[in-house]
C-alpha cells in the first residue's frame, strides 16, 4: 500500500494551484487527474477573465500550463478516478479505479461542480460551438447577439439580467408557468426590456450548423394546445443548476442541502482534520477559475501547516 504525504484529488484551477504551492512546500503532493483533466473549465470556448492572458486563453492551453507549472516543482500527476474513501481513520484511506488503494496524511479535494443539462444530444453536439452553463465566463463572446437561458431560478434571472446587459435579446425558457425565482429577481426581469420570458416552453433539439443557430421549442408539451416554435439564437445557457462532485465523501464530510462541501469561516478546513477543500466542490455561489485557484492556494498554505502539526 503506497502512503502519500498530500494528496491532490481534481485537476482543475484549484487542484492544480494547490499542487503547485504544495510542492513548493516539498510536501511531495500527489494528483489524481479524475474523469476530466483540467475539470470543468474545458468545456468553455476561451477563458477571458483569468489574469495574466491579456489576449485571453484556449482552456486546454491554460490547463497545461498551470499542469506543467505544477510538475516543474515536483508534483506527481497521475490518471485516475477516486472511488472510495475512509476518512474515518489516520492516515485518511483512498482508493483509486476501485483497485487501488493509498493513504494519505492530508487530502485537498477539489473535485469541482457539474453542470445539470437536460439531456438532449444536441447539448453534446454543441457543447462549447454554442452550448454553455456560465454566462459569466462565456456571455461577453455573444455581446449584441440573440441567445437563451434555460431556467426558471434565482440563478437563471441572474445569468439572464447577465447577458441582458450584453446581448441584443434574451429569452428566458422557463417549463413552468411561473418563476420561482425571489420576488425582486422576477421584477428585475420583467421589467429589463430585451429579456422575453417563454413560460410552459420545452427544448426539443438545438439546430445550426457546426454551432447553435436555433432552438426548437414546444410549448405546453402533451396538452390539448401544444405547440411547437423555433427561435433564431446564437447561444444556448443552461441555469438549472450544478451538482457537487462529492458524493464519495459524504458519508465523512458536512455538506450542504445541494451536497456542497462545507468549509469553515472562509477557510478551506472541513469537519475532519487534514481534509480540505478546494474550488467549486465547496463553492456554490462564484464557480470561477480565478476563485476556485485561490481557494486551491489556502489549502495547500493549510495543510502545510497541517502536517507540520502531526
């Protein structure tokens, strides 16, 4: 059974920043990369808005770079899912594609928050030619264009109102006849004049050709009066929601009603000693890749100080 003094579980902004600062530290990190190298930020178009990239940056470009920042000072980077864990004990228990098994002083997770979609192969399609869950990441590429907002939540007027103030139009398809959005989101998108709210509309497909130009539409679907309607966009935004990737350590950690990682007072410290978590696993609220670096950043600053305690 191997033993690892800090282990890294995600490669995406906060695992990697958190791999490059503890292995400045000589804690020896190790990374497992899980399903998706680079993690969620791959499935953008261009990153924009990460310092450093005055000409903006391909995702897979600024991934490799913060892989390799992270390899030069000596982290371990490995391929490989996490599918088990015991953090019961001391050292913490970690099993790898189900077959392999590690322990670990200290474990940083940053395992990241996937986007909810509804599932049409059209999303696949046209993931990142069109296709996004970020409106803050990707709204400014459809500045005086016509997209859609999928979503009848708080988050869904927000990334509306968002794009409002960039696009051209904005519709906001809703499946129920009402929001359920608070009363002041609502009143700030009824009252934002290029937003038109599609009530009791579903998405059937998305249509282009090599990127989103349309959408089909069905409105009141399986009622006497169903309908269906195309409309004429250039960007499709899904704001139903994110799911925590933390379902492996719930059984140890506190999580939130949504399963996101509970963290302390602004810290990246969990309920259990020498874990510790980092970027969007334990954030619901910015889901940012500058955030979600500096968050990998006070874990590695933690467990340093963590495992000069032991």
């Amino acid at each position: 059974m191997e033993h690892i003094k800090c282990l890294i579980i995600g490669s995406g902004p906060a695992g990697y920043t958190a791999a490059i600062y503890a292995s400045r530290a000589n804690l020896n990190p190790v990374l497992y990369e899980g399903p998706q190298s680079g993690g969620q930020l791959t499935t953008t178009t261009e990153v924009e808005n990460f310092p450093g990239y005055p000409d903006g940056v391909e995702p897979f470009q600024m991934m490799d770079d913060m892989r390799r920042q992270a390899e030069r000072f000596g982290t371990q980077i490995r391929s490989g899912i996490v599918t088990k864990v015991d953090f019961s004990v001391s050292p913490k228990k970690i099993w790898v594609d189900d077959d392999i098994e590690l322990t670990a002083d200290a474990v940083i997770i940053a395992t990241g928050a996937s986007a909810k979609y509804l599932g049409l192969p059209s999303e696949r399609e046209y993931k990142g030619k069109g296709v996004s869950a970020c409106a803050t990441c990707d709204g400014f590429f459809y500045r005086k264009k016509i997209v859609a907002v999928v979503g009848g939540g708080d988050t869904a007027c927000e990334e509306a109102l968002y794009l409002a103030g960039l696009c051209q139009k904005v519709y906001l398809i809703v499946r129920k006849p009402y929001l359920r959005a608070s009363e002041i989101m609502q009143k700030r998108v009824f009252d934002t004049e290029n937003i038109e709210v599609l009530f009791e509309h579903n998405t059937l497909c998305l249509t282009g050709n090599g990127k989103v130009e349309g959408a089909d539409l069905v409105y009141r679907k399986g009622e006497e009066n169903e309908e269906l309607r195309h409309i004429e966009i250039n960007g499709f935004f899904l704001a139903i929601g994110h799911h925590p990737n933390s379902d492996i350590f719930k059984d140890y950690l506190s999580t939130d009603e949504q399963g996101y990682i509970i963290t302390h007072n602004g810290t990246p410290l969990t309920n259990i000693s020498g874990v510790f978590a980092a970027g969007d696993v334990a954030d619901p609220h910015y889901r940012q890749a500058i955030t979600a670096a500096a968050s990998g950043c006070k874990a590695a600053i933690e467990a340093e100080k963590y495992l000069k305690s032991i």
